[in-house]
C-alpha cells in the first residue's frame, strides 16, 4: 500500500505531462480530462489479478487528488472498486469525481462483474462517517457492543444506511445495486486529521463516530 501511495504522489505530481494515450475528454466537460494508469504493481497481491487501473481527474489543466482503483481478478473475473479516498477532500467531492469517472472504468472493467467496493477506514468518509453514526445511534439507541460476534449486524446496518444507500444511487445507471458489506476492526472513535467536516450540517454531531475497515457488496441486478 505504501508503494501505492507513493505512485499516487507521483501521478499527480507529473500527470500534465503524460501523453494523451492515457487522457480522454468527458463528453459534458471539454476541459476535463480522465488520465488512466496501470497500478497493478503498486498493489498487493498482483499475481492473483489481471488488472488494476487508477483513474485521475484533470480539470482546467490541473490534476485533483482523487484516486480510486478499479481491479480484476485472475480467477473469476470479478471486478472490485478501490475508494481511494483523499483527506484533504470531501467525501461529496470524492463521489462527485467518481461519478465522472465511472463511465470510463465501465469501458475498461465489466460492470456486469462489479462485485464490491473497499471503502477504507469509515471514519475517512468524514460528514458521511458522521451521518451514518447518527444513524447507528438512532437504530440501535446509543454507542452497544463493537464485538466481533455484533458484525453480522454492524455490516447488515451499514448496506442499508446512508453509505448503502449512496453506492445504490451511484451504480443505478450500470443496473448494480448493494447487496451486503462487511466489517473488520470495528471501534468507535472521533473524527481526526485534515478530514473536510461541513458542520453546520448536522444538527447532532456525535460525541464519537463508528468506524471500521468497510467493504460494499455489490450485484448486477
């Protein structure tokens, strides 16, 4: 993952003065462009895939620091969606880029074998960590149990919260639709870092929010 990150930082450092084979022009922005990149060796596990690829947004002849991943396996060729969130970004702008994105990686992975999507550490969601908290505390009335034996329910929660709900709405045009997700390490804690929060959002800012390493299931409906 480090290696990963370090190819990030140097994407978008240098991605002005790659060549057009990687760029193309959105049909509804002629100044944006999507740079593609082979990231199949910065990840672990590259034997087992057939491909990774990151996408990176350039707009007005400047890169931003969104980077999700898309990734194929060897085996069965399921497709995955690496989130690839950045701190210093909203989770808003995040899905507002790879809204824009998602019709390229449609033409370099098939959707019909999208199966899921590695959201990271839920806590990086910023706002969106906090609503899903507000959530959490209103369905199951306060801070319960982080126990492994509760995360069956946790993830059952979690696909149809405002995180489940999102992933619906992204995917709805690709007919792929959330069936599940799954939870490791789950601990509540507060919200740290360079995270971007919009405060004045929410009326109730939790005294600490939920967080777990986070994958969506997905399925072709």
């Amino acid at each position: 993952m480090t290696r990963y990150l370090f190819a990030v930082f140097i994407f978008l450092t240098s991605c002005q003065s790659k060549e057009s084979k990687q760029t193309q022009s959105t049909a509804s922005q002629s100044d944006t462009i999507v740079l593609r990149f082979d990231v199949n060796e910065e990840l672990a596990g590259s034997a087992y895939r057939e491909k990774a690829t990151g996408y990176l947004l350039v707009v007005n002849q400047d890169s931003t620091l969104y980077f999700p991943a898309f990734t194929k396996s060897k085996k069965d060729g399921r497709v995955g969606l690496i989130l690839g969130l950045h701190p210093s970004l909203t989770y808003a702008e995040q899905m507002q880029q790879l809204q824009v994105i998602l019709p390229y990686a449609a033409r370099d992975y098939n959707f019909d074998s999208l199966s899921g999507v590695y959201v990271g550490r839920l806590s990086q969601t910023g706002d969106l960590a906090i609503q899903v908290t507000n959530e959490y505390l209103d369905n199951f009335g306060g801070y319960v149990s982080t126990a492994t034996t509760a995360y069956d329910t946790i993830a059952s929660f979690l696909a149809t919260s405002q995180l489940g709900r999102d992933f619906n709405k992204l995917f709805a045009p690709y007919d792929v639709s959330v069936v599940g997700a799954s939870v490791e390490k789950v601990f509540y804690t507060e919200i740290y870092g360079p995270i971007k929060i919009d405060s004045a959002q929410h009326a109730q800012f939790p005294e600490k929010v939920l967080d777990a390493m986070t994958w969506v299931r997905l399925e072709k409906r």
